[in-house]
C-alpha cells in the first residue's frame, strides 16, 4: 500500500504479479491467485482482500473436466 505524507491511502504505482510471489511458487495455480489479487486490487483498493480459501482449478477452467 503507498501511503501519502497525511497517512492517507494512496495510487498504488505498479502490481507485481506470478507464481513467485505466491503461496505455490512454480505453480500454475499460484499465478492465476496472484494475477487474481492483482485485479482484486486494481478494482476495489479500498476493500482489503481476504487470503483465497481455495485455489481455481487450472485443469478445469482450461480443459472443462
């Protein structure tokens, strides 16, 4: 969060986003919940985002299974 020099919220600059920086590093599942965070952020950065319960299902939404 980037804050201004009254304290208050402001503009995040630039999202860092992949598997790397999620709970499952070398994961397709951990970038799409990164990517996920990201957008969650960039819509609404006044609504604080809950940890995912449960990871999407890559299989699933690629291949319908």
């Amino acid at each position: 969060m980037v804050y201004d020099s009254e304290g208050k919220l402001g503009d995040a600059s630039f999202f860092i986003v992949g598997d790397q920086i999620s709970s499952l590093p070398g994961w397709q599942e951990g970038a799409i919940a990164a990517a996920l965070h990201a957008i969650s952020r960039i819509a609404r950065p006044d609504v604080a985002i809950t940890p995912l319960l449960n990871l999407p299902d890559t299989r699933l939404m690629v291949e319908g299974i």
